[in-house]
C-alpha cells in the first residue's frame, strides 16, 4: 500500500489537472477576500453578495473535490492502473485506502489558498462581510476580522482551519464509492454536487426537529461543524474531527464492500 501510495502522490505531482485545480482555488480564494472586503466598504454592493459567495470555499471545493475523485480514480479505471495494481497481487482494500489517503492529501492541497488567503486576510484587521452566506472559511473571514490576534489565538486559528480541512475531506468522501462503483468523472461531480446542495438544505430542518438534528449531527454536514470559528470550544473542535473521521472511515467500508466482488474489465 505504502508504494500506492507513492505512485499516486509522485502521479499528483506531475498532474496538469491538480495544477489548474489549486490556480482555481487560488484565484477564486483571492476573489472571495476581495469581495468580503469590498462589499463592507460600500465599494461593490451588497447584492453582489451571491457572486461573490461563487468563488468561495464551500461551493468551489464541493466541485472540485469530485474532479479529483475523478481523475484520481475513474482516471485509473480508464487508463487500467488499478486493474495492473489488483493484477500484481495488491489487495483491493490496500487500493480503497491508499487512493482515500491521496485523496484527502489532494483535498487538502487545493484548500490551501483558502487558509493562506484568510491567515493573511485576518493579520490585516480590516472588516470583511459577506451578508448571511458566509460557510467554513469565508464564515472564520467574516467572523474573526478585525479580531487582535495573541500567541494563543494564533494556535485556535490554526486548529480551527485543520478541523475545517478535516471536515470538508469528510464531506468529500463519499466520492470514494461513487467513483470506484460509477467510474464515471462527470456522474461524480454531479451526484456529488447534489449531495452538498441538499445538505445545505436539510440545515434549515435541524430548528424545526431536535431528533433530527441529533442525527444529522452524526454527519460532516449536520452539526455546526462547517461554522467553527475563535468561539467554538475544545468540545465543539473534537466532536467536528471525531464526527469527520468516523464518515470517512465508513465511506471506506462501504466501498470495499461495493468493490470488492464487482468485475474489473
């Protein structure tokens, strides 16, 4: 597993996908800071809001989060990579785990602009605003501008950010099933897109319902967990890692169970 892992990483490396992917974060993270600064200023209005909430975080990732998957894994169901590994007496388990392991690794890359881009927007104290949209980093953005940040801040922040990769990783990983039972890369941007909207939606129930609150909790996109910030406590920042960790976790099992008696052809 260990070289799986390596090949895929060295693969990442040299991949001209991964490269425009973490350009895009890139330009849309600056983007996004801009239109939190702006707006707040009175330069560009506030119905730019909904432009602006294009280019942040949570509705970039949710996208390319499944290209990834898709050209980390679809990608080598195309191109025969993974039949060679099974071929050559690797275990379909030790397949599952390396590409979720690389996965995660290449989530966390390309969400790198965003907590550059907030680490430095936050140091500047200005105020930025983005109205009510505003979700993980854009959410920390807009709460914590013009905080003076300590020593001991500085940490939270960090661990705040981390939990926030954790989770959206979390969020992410039920592209690993889709794309070893689909190999599809356009059906997995597009189920997987369905799925981030329609937790977004379900939000809006846990008010009116505190069991299903409860239970939609027990997933990365129940809780509050997407709305950490300085505020959030030890209990809220472990409950998020605990929470992502064990979805993760269970997206493997599902698709070792969904992959490991389908045909390779």
């Amino acid at each position: 597993m260990y070289n799986l892992i390596l090949a895929d990483l060295f693969k990442l490396s040299k991949s001209m996908a991964m490269k425009i992917l973490l350009g895009i974060t890139t330009i849309s993270s600056v983007v996004m800071a801009m239109f939190a600064y702006l707006i707040p200023q009175g330069t560009i209005d506030a119905s730019m809001t909904g432009i602006g909430f294009l280019f942040s975080d949570i509705n970039i990732i949710s996208i390319l989060g499944a290209v990834i998957a898709g050209v980390l894994i679809c990608g080598d169901f195309d191109n025969k990579t993974i039949h060679d590994a099974i071929a050559n007496g690797c275990s379909r388990s030790a397949v599952i785990v390396s590409k979720a392991i690389v996965f995660c690794f290449a989530l966390a890359i390309i969400l790198f602009p965003y907590v550059l881009v907030t680490g430095i927007a936050l140091s500047t104290g200005s105020e930025f605003g983005m109205g009510t949209v505003a979700v993980a980093f854009l959410n920390l953005l807009t709460t914590e501008s013009g905080t003076v940040f300590t020593a001991a801040a500085i940490w939270k922040l960090l661990a705040v950010m981390l939990t926030l990769i954790i989770v959206y990783m979390a969020q992410l990983s039920i592209c690993i099933p889709l794309a070893f039972v689909l190999r599809k890369p356009v059906l997995v941007v597009v189920i997987n897109y369905g799925i981030s909207f329609l937790g977004g939606q379900l939000m809006a129930l846990k008010k009116s319902s505190k069991l299903f609150d409860r239970i939609f909790a027990c997933t990365p996109y129940g809780g509050n967990y997407s709305f950490l910030t300085l505020d959030s406590g030890t209990g809220d920042i472990l409950g998020a890692i605990s929470v992502s960790l064990i979805f993760i976790i269970i997206m493997i099992v599902i698709t070792y169970f969904a992959f490991r008696k389908s045909e390779i052809k």
